[in-house]
C-alpha cells in the first residue's frame, strides 16, 4: 500500500514514504541531517534540536518530523548551520568539556559535531562548570556526568531495550541531571551485554568501560578517519540525489 | 517514645495506603506524592522505594518525578509549616522583599534553608496569582495577601507560637471565599463585568440547548461564534473538538486548564471561586460535542485553597444528576471529572506537558504530532481548554454563536478577561470586548503613570506609550489576559532579568536552547546590569534569542526571549545607556578581578571545589541575593544551580594576599 511521495530539501529531490520522518527519508538517500540524541534503534525524542530543519516555512526537529508529500524543506543552508553550532556550542558550554583528556576523545560524536560544523572560533558564551562526584562504584564502568549532553540515549536503551530502567533524570531545567536507579551505578541492574552500557549508545564520555581506557591509537579512533555522518553519505552516495535543476 | 523501626513501619504503612487509594496505579503518581507528602510532609528515598514496589515501577522513575515539581519535598518532615512568598516583579514593587526580611528576622531562618530546630520553611515562588492583592503569600497553601511587615510579624509570631495554619488570623475574604470551605483573605476585585462571563446566566440552559442539538451541531455552533482559546495561543476551538470528535476511540477525554501559570495572570482564579458552576457545565457541552465520558479539572496546587469546594460542587453535581450517567436524562451521555492537583511547574501549562503530568510523570511537553486532539492522556483522543475558554460555551449555547460573534472584534470574537496589576489604582478583573486598547485599559484601572506595560505575562510583550494605542486581540496584541502596569520609578532592567530568571527556573530542560540557552540569555542581562556589556553584547543576545525561538521544542522556549527582544526594541535607551566603549583597545566586558577572583578561590581553597556534593535542596539564596538582581558574583553560585558551583570569594581576605598570588 506504501505509495512513495517526494519532499524537496534544499532544492533535491527525496523519495519518501507514508510513516517515514524526515531524517528516515534523508538517511535513506544517503542526505546526512545532524543529529546527537537519535541514534539508530531508539525511538526518536527531538531533545537536542541539532536536527532542526524548516519544514514549510516552520522549524521542526527532522528526526520526529513526518515527511509530508511535496514538503519543502531547508536543511544546509546557512541560518540552519548557524543554528546547529549554536546548539552544539550550547552543550559544549553546558558541561565540562576537555577533550584533550577525555577518554572518548575522537570517537565523541559531540566533538566531532562541533568538527563537522565548524566550531572552530571563540565565542561570547560562558562556561556553566558543573561539579558532579564521579561514580566510580560498579567494577565495569565509571559514570561522569559532567559530560553529559542529556541525549537520555542511555535512557532508552535501557528502558527500550534491556528491559530496565538503570537510568532516569531527576530535576528540571539546568538542574536537570542523569540519575541511576539507586544510590549509586552498582546498586543498579547495569551488567555485562546490557545494550544502555554498551559501545555507541553514550555519544560522549560519561559512561566509560574501566580497564581498557585510551586503547586505540590516535589517528585510528572513530572519527579520525573520516566525519561524522559520512557513513550515511557514503551508504548510497550524494551522487545519486537527482537535483530539481537537474530534472 | 517511638523505635526507630516502629516510626520506619508507620512510614511505610502510610506510603502504601496511599498507593491502595488509588488501586497501585503509577498513572496517579501525582495523587500518591500529594498524599504521602500531606501525611508525612515529604517523601525520601525510603518512600520512593516502596511507592515504585507498590506501582510497579522504578524508585529512580519516582525520583524524577518528585524532583521535577517545585512543591515535592524530599525531606519528609511532618507539621511543618512551610511558606511560600511570591516573588513576582509585581509583589517586589508592592514590597515583598521588607515582608521576607520580617519572616527570616522573626522566624530565625533564611529562605531557602531548612532548620532542624522549627519545623518551618521559608520559600519563593513564582507568581500564585494574587497579584492583585500583592504582596502575598501561601502558607501550607492558604494564601494570605496585602503583607505587609507588620502583618508578616504577627504571621511569624503566630506560627511560633503553635498556632495552627487554618486558625491564623486572615481579613474578610469576598464573595465565595469566605464560604467555610475556601475561608481564605483573598478578595475576588472583580471591577468591569462583560456580556458573557459575569453577565447573567439561567444555569443549565446552554447544556440543556447543547442536549437538543447532535454533538456535530454543537461544533458547528462554536465555529460559528468564531470561539479562540483564551489560554494564550488563540487556537480556534472548533477545530480542535472536531479533530478529538471524529478520531476513532473508544475514550476521549476533556480536559481542563486551570494551570494558571503565567506571571500576572489571575483571572481563572476569580472563574474558578465564583464561576466554578459555569466551568463544569462547559466541561459536560465540550464532552457532548466530542464524545467524552471523561474530564480532568487540571488545578494548579497554588489554587489548592479551592480544592474542596469544586469538589463540593462536583459532589453536588453527581448528586443533581448533571454528572455521572445519562446526564439529564439523554441516553448514551455519560460524564464525570476528577480534579488532578498540579505541585509547581510552569511548563505544565503547557497542554501536553498538562497531560504528561496528569499521566503521572515528569511535566514534559510531548513530541507532536501527534496533537493532544488525536492521541493525548494514556493515548486517547483529548481536548484540553483553558478555563475561561470552556466558561464562554455555556453562553455561546445559551444565547447564540450570533450574539457571540458580534462582541469583540472581527477575528477575535467575544469578551476577554484581563488581569490587571501593577501600578494603578484599580488592579483586578476586567471583562472587556477584544479589541480593545491598551490606553483604555489603563485608563479603566487608573494605571495614570504608566511608563511600560508587560502585555501577556512574562512570555509576552513589554510595550512603551508609543505603543499604548495597539489593541488587545488575536491580530495586534495576543494575550491570555496578563496587564502588567510599570511606572516611570521602575527598573525596566531588572523586570526582564526577574522573567528570564523565571524561564531559567521553569523551563523543563527537555531541550538544548531553552534548557542552557536561557542561562546564556540571562547571563547576559546580568552582564548589561552590572555595566559590563559592550554593543557586541546586544547582537549576540539577539542571536541567541533568535536560536532559541527557532530551534525550542514547546511554547516556553519559543517565547523566552521575549522579555529581552521586546525591551530591546521597545526601550533600547535602557540598554545602551548601560553599554561601555571599549577604552584603550581593552574588552570592556572582560572584569580582569573577577576572572582572578575565581581562580584565586580555586587555588587558595581547594577543598571547597573537590568536596562539593550535588544537593537536592536549592542552595542558600538569600532574600536580597535574589531579588535586586545584580550579583556580587555568578549567577549558577547564586540562583541554587546546586550542582554547578563557583567558589566564592571571601570578602574579608586580607588584600595583601592577593598580592602574593600575583607576584607568586
Ligand atoms: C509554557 C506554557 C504555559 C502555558 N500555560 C497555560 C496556562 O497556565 N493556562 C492555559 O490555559 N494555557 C496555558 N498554555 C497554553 C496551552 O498549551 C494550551 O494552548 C491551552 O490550554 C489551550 O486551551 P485554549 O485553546 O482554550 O486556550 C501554556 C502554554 C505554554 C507553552
Ligand atoms: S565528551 Fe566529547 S566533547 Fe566532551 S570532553 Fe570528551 S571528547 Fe570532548
Ligand atoms: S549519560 Fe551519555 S547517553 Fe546518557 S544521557 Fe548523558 S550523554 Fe546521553
Ligand atoms: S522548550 Fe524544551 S526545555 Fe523548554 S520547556 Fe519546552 S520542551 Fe522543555
């Protein structure tokens, strides 16, 4: 039953289908949107707002935006970009961010965000400083909060997948902060093979597998080798875009 | 005496009555908190356990939501007697700050801070909507209004004394408030009565007149009165009954929102004391018209004084026949509401945060679409109104969308509810046409003296005299009804900083712009403040103000900014008389002490940085801290940001020593 319809970001021309949201429609023609809090498996929250596109005129986050018949919509232009760094630049400031000693340096997708768009120059923005205590109490991993970008990926992965419910936030607003259901990490259900703890879920430092920390070599880690995004460029390739001049 | 163990059972035993009430179900976590914290004045991490046994849940999960409402304490304490001060800008220019300082001098305690010796609690809160009456307060939630400091000591004395809070001593309350069930001092000051909601009204006749037409002609009635949400937003109510009517469901739900939260608005409380009657039967026309057996009055807890009389009314109700089944005798109508008390959060205006909340959770806005109309509370189909909105059906009904379309303007039809306050002399409720000006309102309330008027509440627009002529409806000025009058003695300044504060306080922090974007936002104000912002300064506010519009998730943070934006535009003199030329090629906005200051405090005190523990209960903010506004140093040290935390720096350091870490 699933007629396909076309949405038109920045001028190309994307297959789409009934259900699909933009960023499903984007990825599946290998048009890369950035994003933090989504990630592949979860079902999508629109909490970074690093995705946001203007869909007819209206700012929506791609990745829990449907994908409308003949949808206009701006995506690489510069008053997106510029508000794409600004958010990153926002999460960057809002935590403690020291790459050069941080463990998931070169495979963090924040920083390679902020590689990706260009967030090379200094800014007027304050730094916030948070001073959380490191929870060092489970022999698998440390949880430092300090880093994190309230993506709530371990969240759900938890939740969704491992059938748990190890993490949730407490707070609100700035005061918002990534809580364990327990007094501390090993008080909680978190083990081995859970999907929460794994590689890849964490888009950032906080939760770090202890023991084997620093392990691949600079100029081998994630992103050294190419940008973030790239793999879903590269899975069907630009090139294949058919541009409406073109048509 | 009492054991350890016996008291730790006692607890328990509460804690799980409480989730039996109402049948173990997580979706009621709201009414549990409520009921656990009345009993045991608040819930720690030993009742978290047991309510996420009882439901089924996870204790971090009660957590989140305990933690997220400003009015749950973690602390359990029982009898206490915790105050609230409102510390809107309204109740700070009627002298708020004097009555504080009289309940911490009296009391022996600082807001914020809690004292093991008496069990009494000092607090701000944002606006409890009595601005009309400011300065005012709630203790244990009965308000008391027109403090003053000698009020405020006989309170304090009262309260020491071991007086209990419903046998303080309160002034006449007006109208229904002083009916034993309310018994509180608040007077109603209802000044201009309008055609449709103080105008007389023949009870049951709109319902009655609803019940002879189909449910799709009760739509088209509305749509023909051309009826928009009074709530803020002027979404035209039509649309989304027929949305929630022609969803296929097996439950719809009506949902009604007396959240009340933005800053200067009062007028559904003055609905809600006197007009409850009204209210409800535009709850039973709205279920009619989309199919609903199922309503929720959505009570914000500062209202919580009114809780047993609508509930009264409710009782009253079912009893008449006119809720419960086949309402006035009309087969197949079936209808009832509960009323969900709310415990602090702005954002739970928001309608799909309202939900959330119902729902028993966080009070976060939800992802859309799908809208509320399709799928809200527990996924069902739900119409959620603001008071005044789901007031005006019955006399739509009544007397004709005809009648109802010709008040007010061509796409603002009706009368509106004002809520005026601030400097004039009448401030209250007005009931006028839409269309009207700004200058006829002050005009009205005698708001002479003028300067500026916050149109709107917080999230809405500041305006100067220039502007005083634009009228108050969906195509000039939209507003939910907040009039907030200025005078030329006030901070223009330390307003926006006092509403970017409250944005900063309410914001859910779901999402990256308003969560840290307005830090950002007010930071920047504090810099201007304090006379350190350069004109750079004023373009990146209008940048970032521009960000967080575009890219926020809900409401709240598509109008956060506009404290700074309107102000910026309306009484840019205001700024840039505070904004220094960069002298002798130095970055004017660099304040070369504080930076050292900091840095000092860090080395000459380590252990002040390392062993700082992320406290659950807001840090010391002392009365005059928060509210004059300037800073002696950063923000997140100051407003309770627990767990971000600058050093401070130690005023009575001997100066020398300064002089040491420079050579050193
Ligand atoms: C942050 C925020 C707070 C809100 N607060 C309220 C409120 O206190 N009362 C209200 O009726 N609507 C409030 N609204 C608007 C509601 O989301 C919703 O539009 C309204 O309840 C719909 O009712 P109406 O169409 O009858 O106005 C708020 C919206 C936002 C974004
Ligand atoms: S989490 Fe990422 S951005 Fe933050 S310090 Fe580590 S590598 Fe850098
Ligand atoms: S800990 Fe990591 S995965 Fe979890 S919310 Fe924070 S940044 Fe996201
Ligand atoms: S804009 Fe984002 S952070 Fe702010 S209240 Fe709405 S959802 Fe929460």
């Amino acid at each position: 039953m699933s007629t396909t319809f076309t949405i038109h970001v920045d001028g190309a021309a994307i297959p789409a289908r009934p259900g699909q949201t933009i960023m499903e429609a984007c990825d599946a023609a290998g048009l890369y949107i950035p994003r933090l809090c989504d990630v592949e498996g979860l079902a999508p929250q629109g909490s970074c707002r690093v995705c946001t596109v203007r869909d007819n005129g209206r700012c929506v986050s791609a990745c829990t935006q449907p994908a409308m018949p003949e949808a206009v919509i701006e995506h690489d232009t510069e008053s997106m970009n510029r508000y794409r760094r600004d958010l990153v630049t926002m999460l960057l400031h809002e935590g403690n961010h020291l790459c050069p000693g941080c463990e998931a340096s070169g495979r963090c997708e924040l920083q390679a965000m902020a590689y990706r768009l260009g967030i090379t120059d200094s800014n007027r923005l304050p730094y916030l400083q948070p001073v959380r205590p490191l929870d060092a109490s489970h022999p698998l991993w440390v949880l430092d909060t300090n880093r994190c970008i309230f993506c709530s990926r371990c969240i759900r992965a938890s939740r969704e997948q491992d059938g748990k419910n190890v993490f949730e936030y407490v707070g609100r607003g700035i005061h918002k902060r990534l809580a364990v259901n327990g007094n501390h990490l090993a008080d909680t259900s978190a083990q081995e093979g859970d999907h929460a703890m794994s590689d890849g879920i964490c888009p950032v430092g906080c939760i770090i597998r202890k023991g084997e920390g620093f392990s691949t070599p600079i100029g081998q880690r994630r992103f050294d080798k190419h940008l973030i995004g790239e793999e879903i460029e590269n899975k069907s390739g630009r090139s294949d875009l058919s541009t409406e001049e073109a048509q | 005496m009492t054991t350890p163990q016996a008291a730790t059972d006692y607890a328990t035993d509460i804690v799980k009555n409480a989730c039996r009430q109402y049948n173990n179900d997580a979706s009621r976590m709201m009414d549990i908190l409520w009921c656990v914290q009345d009993a045991l004045g608040g819930i720690d991490t030993d009742a978290m356990t047991v309510i996420a046994q009882q439901t089924s849940g996870y204790r971090v999960e009660v957590e989140g939501v305990v933690s997220f409402y400003s009015f749950f304490s973690s602390q359990p304490r029982p009898q206490v007697v915790r105050i609230y001060l409102c510390e809107d800008v309204i109740d700070q220019h009627a002298g708020i700050a004097e009555v504080a300082a009289v309940f911490e001098r009296t009391l022996g305690i600082r807001i914020g801070q809690t004292s093991a010796d008496i069990p009494v609690e000092l607090h701000w809160t944002p606006c409890i909507g009595l601005s009309d009456q400011a300065p005012a307060a709630l203790i244990n939630f009965r308000p008391f209004t027109r403090l003053t400091p000698d009020k405020a000591e006989a309170l304090a004395r009262a309260i020491l004394a071991g007086i209990a809070v419903h046998e303080l001593p309160i002034g006449e309350g007006e109208g229904n408030n002083s009916k034993p069930l309310i018994n509180v001092e608040v007077a109603n000051n209802l000044r201009l009565p309008g055609a449709v909601y103080f105008a007389p009204h023949r009870p049951l006749s709109g319902l009655d007149n609803a019940g002879r037409l189909s449910p799709a002609q009760v739509r088209h009635e509305i749509r023909q009165a051309g009826l928009r949400g009074r709530g803020g937003a002027g979404y035209p109510v039509w649309k989304k009954w027929e949305a929630a009517a022609t969803t296929a469901s097996e439950r719809r739900f009506v949902i009604c929102n007396a959240d009340e939260g933005e800053p200067g608005t009062f007028k559904d409380r003055l609905l809600l004391t006197e007009k409850a009657d009204l209210l409800f039967e535009g709850m039973t026309i709205a279920a009619y018209a989309v199919g609903a057996s199922e309503g929720i009055l959505y009570l914000r807890a500062e209202y919580r004084y009114l809780h047993a009389w609508l509930n009264h009314l409710l009782l009253e109700r079912r009893r008449q026949g006119l809720l419960g089944k086949a309402i006035r005798g009309m087969e197949n109508f079936d209808f009832d509401i509960r009323i969900q008390l709310g415990a602090g959060a702005y954002i739970c205006g928001e309608e799909s945060a309202l939900i959330s909340s119902c729902e028993g959770r966080r009070g976060e806005p939800k992802t859309k679409p799908p809208f509320p109309a399709q799928a809200g509370y527990l996924g069902y189909p739900t119409v959620v109104n603001n008071v005044e909105t789901l007031c005006a059906i019955p006399a739509i009904l009544s007397r004709g969308s005809q009648w109802f379309a010709g008040l007010g303007t061509e796409q603002s039809s009706g009368t509106k509810l004002l809520s005026v306050s601030g400097d004039c002399s009448r401030p209250g409720v007005y009931e006028v046409p839409l269309g009207i000006s700004v200058k006829e309102v002050l005009t009205l309330a005698g708001g002479v003296d003028a300067q500026a008027v916050q149109v709107g509440g917080a999230s809405g627009e500041m305006i100067g005299v220039a502007d005083f002529g634009r009228s108050l409806c969906f195509e000039d000025l939209p507003t939910a009804g907040a009039i907030m009058i200025f005078n030329g003695q006030r901070n223009l300044l330390s307003i926006v900083h006092y509403f970017m504060r409250f944005f900063v306080d309410e914001s859910c922090g779901y999402c990256t712009p308003c969560r840290v974007g307005n830090v950002f936002l007010l930071q920047a104000v504090e810099k201007i403040m304090k006379g350190l912002g350069e004109a750079q300064d004023i373009e990146s506010m209008r940048q970032l103000s521009e960000t967080i519009i575009a890219t926020s998730r809900c409401g709240l943070g598509h109008t956060s900014p506009n404290p700074v934006l309107s102000s910026l535009k309306h009484f840019p003199l205001v700024y840039s008389s505070l904004i220094r030329e960069n002298a002798k090629g130095m970055q004017a906005g660099f304040d070369l002490e504080q930076a050292l200051a900091t840095a000092r405090a860090i080395v000459r005190r380590p252990a002040e940085v390392l062993q700082c523990e992320v406290r659950l209960q807001p840090a010391d903010a002392h009365a005059s801290d928060r509210l004059t506004g300037v800073l002696a140093y950063p923000l997140i040290a100051r407003s309770g940001l627990d767990d971000y935390t600058v050093p401070k720096v130690d005023s009575t350091d001997d100066p020398s020593a300064h002089q040491e870490d420079a050579e050193s």
